[in-house]
C-alpha cells in the first residue's frame, strides 16, 4: 500500500482530549468561543442575502467591499495594506495556513513563543517546516528576547506571534513588538502575526502591530478574523493581508484550497466590522469576568496567576500544589466537576493550567468555590 504524509506522524490533536463536552453537572474553563450569540444585525444580514440569492461564485479573495471594509478596520491599528492585498479565507487558522504556505518550505525553521496555540506547530508541520519552541518569561509570559537569539539559525525563516496571546493571556507591550520587529529585521524573517484577539484587549496600550514600525509592514503577514470579537466562531471567517507578493502567492493558495468563503456570508461579515455598541457589550462582559477569574485563582492554595491583559484566558501556575499538569486537569475533572486544560498538551506548558473564561461570572465562582473545596480537601 501507498504511504501516508510522513508528517502527518508528528501533527498533534492540541486540547481535543480535554474539549468533549462533559455532563451538565461539570463547569467548563476550556472552550476558547465567546457564550454570546452572534449580534442580530449581522445574522439578519447573512439572512437577507439569501433572499437576495447571493449563492452563486463570486471573486474568490472576498468582494471589493468586504475587502475594503477589512483594510479600513486594520487601519486603526496602524495597519496600512492595499485593499487587492485582502484575502478572505475559512477561519482565521485557514488564513494562517495559507500565510505559512506562502512563504515556508521544507527544511525551514520557524520560531514559536512557548507556550504557543498547539495549532501552530502542527501547521508549521504540514508546510514541512520545523517548528522551533522558544520559551517566553514564565511571570508574565512575555518574549524572552535573548532565548529568541540562542534560538535563531541560518534555517530560521519566520516568528509566529500572537498578541493578545492564547494561551497566556499575554498582551506585547509596543517596545516588545518593535523589539521583535528589529530582531525580525536583524534576521532577515517572515512575520506572521495572529491578531485574532485584538479588541479583546486590558492594557492602556491596546494591541499593537508589527506593521507599525519600520521595517514591519513589508515582513509581516497579518491574520485575524471574526470568530472571537464577534462571536462568530461557527462562521468560518478569517482574513490575511501582507506585502503585495506574499499576498500573490496566498491568493494562489486560496483558489486551489477553497475558491471562497460562502458567498451570502460576505455581506454579514461587511457588517460585522460596522457594529460598534454590540461588540463593546462583549467586551465590557470579558473584561469583568477577567477580574474575577484573576482574584478567584489568585486565591487557590499553591496557585500562581499573572493579571491576564486580553483575550479570555489565564494560564496558571499550578506547581505549588505537588501536582503535575495532568494530575491537576484530571483530578479537577473527577472530585470537583471542573475541566480545565494541562499547559504540558503545549511544549513549555509544564506545570500550567489554561483557563479560558469565556463563561458566565456565575460559572466562574461555581468554578473557583469547586476547586477550592477540592484543593482544601487535599492538604
């Protein structure tokens, strides 16, 4: 018999084991998807261009207007690209893909900030790339800029960045992001930054681009979608953009992959980024529950946890309890009816624990009330 993709042997699953839906009984830190429905304006947009008939193949990076509505959203950020340069894509991971496809081939190495969304690496995997995991500072999970240097190689081809970060709930500072510019522009290297989480964000400063530094915009690939600031996340909707030659090189990847998005959900996702009172709801929602998911495990006996600074996730220090990652995961599991998700599913997790809190206040101190009467029970 024929033999399969040699690299398919060495792509993992990431939290899949520890995602499946437990019983009703349980309380779930895992699911990174917001618990709003998607805003009525943009559902009742994708309705009507149903009526309209809008079924049929249109221009496979996306309609003019959509791509012109995504260039006019990535300007507040600092992000200037050309409109032509707008790909729209099935889910920002499918536009990462393709931003790694344009520009990574076998025998690349592609530096990671660890511990990383586990789908990087096994995206950077399928390329035939090698992923190369540089550990960040384990207090606040920021970039450890001189293990990016012991890191970097004649094979180093590009970084992956994610601020706001998941699983960290890190947010780059502007200095850390032109540092990594400068060290990208040292280096000659392929930036690809994930800036799905950007309105999610707690720190004064905001999210900040590579792209708005010198040397930035014609290295960096930006990617980012719909699912998480919109709720959005069964929509399948993402968006790339970078230099006008990496950008020739995902739209060839785009129509061999997929053609286009559907076709009626275009005008949704126009509207999407017109809507301004329905997503400061959501925002205004994660942002009190970040400060009650920080002071309730900040609480926990033998738990550490760095103040979160955007998107929906803390990831804890759990080695203060004797207990390794695992451990901790699946006895929360069984005794307090808490899933949780072990850092060591992530290369550099060791000794973490991921919580996502993209859930109810009430979840929350059910949660932490649960795990504290089990932590307690243990001494």
């Amino acid at each position: 018999m024929p033999e399969l993709n040699p690299n398919l042997e060495h792509v993992g699953t990431g939290f899949a084991a520890f995602l499946a839906p437990p019983g009703p009984e349980v309380v779930r830190f895992t699911v990174g998807q917001p618990d709003f429905d998607t805003p009525a304006p943009i559902v009742e947009e994708a309705k009507a261009a149903l009526d309209r008939g809008e079924t049929a193949y249109t221009r496979p990076q996306g309609t003019e207007s959509l791509c012109s509505a995504v260039k006019e959203h990535l300007m507040q950020f600092e992000i200037d690209v050309l409109s032509d340069d707008v790909v729209v894509a099935p889910g920002c991971k499918q536009a990462l893909l393709y931003g790694m496809l344009a520009v990574m081939a076998p025998g690349d190495e592609v530096l990671l900030l660890s511990p990383a969304w586990p789908s990087y690496d096994g995206m950077v995997r399928l390329t035939g790339a090698t992923p190369v995991h540089v550990p960040v500072r384990r207090e606040d999970y920021h970039p450890d800029f001189q293990a990016l240097e012991q890191h970097v190689n004649a094979n180093t081809k590009a970084i992956i960045i994610n601020s706001p970060n998941n699983p960290t709930g890190a947010v780059y500072t502007r200095e850390e992001t032109q540092a990594i510019v400068d060290f990208a522009v040292k280096h000659d290297l392929w930036i690809l930054d994930d800036m799905i989480y950007s309105t999610l964000v707690w720190t004064e400063e905001g999210y900040t681009s590579p792209c708005a530094f010198e040397g930035g915009a014609e290295r960096t690939i930006t990617i980012g979608g719909w699912s998480k600031g919109w709720a959005m996340t069964g929509w399948r909707l993402g968006w790339v953009t970078g230099p006008t030659n990496v950008m020739d090189g995902v739209k060839k990847v785009n129509v061999s992959a997929a053609t286009h998005v559907p076709t009626f959900l275009m005008p949704a996702a126009e509207k999407a980024l017109s809507l301004r009172e329905e997503i400061d709801v959501m925002r205004d929602a994660f942002a009190e529950r970040r400060l009650a998911v920080h002071a309730g495990f900040s609480s926990l006996p033998g738990i550490v946890v760095p103040q979160p600074e955007g998107a929906f996730y803390i990831l804890c220090d759990i080695t203060g309890t004797g207990m390794t990652d695992m451990e901790f995961a699946t006895e929360a599991l069984e005794k307090a009816k808490v899933q949780l998700i072990p850092g060591s599913l992530m290369k550099g997790g060791e000794g973490l624990i991921r919580i996502s809190y993209a859930t109810s206040l009430e979840n929350i101190h059910e949660g932490v009330r649960r795990l504290r009467t089990w932590l307690e029970s243990r001494a």
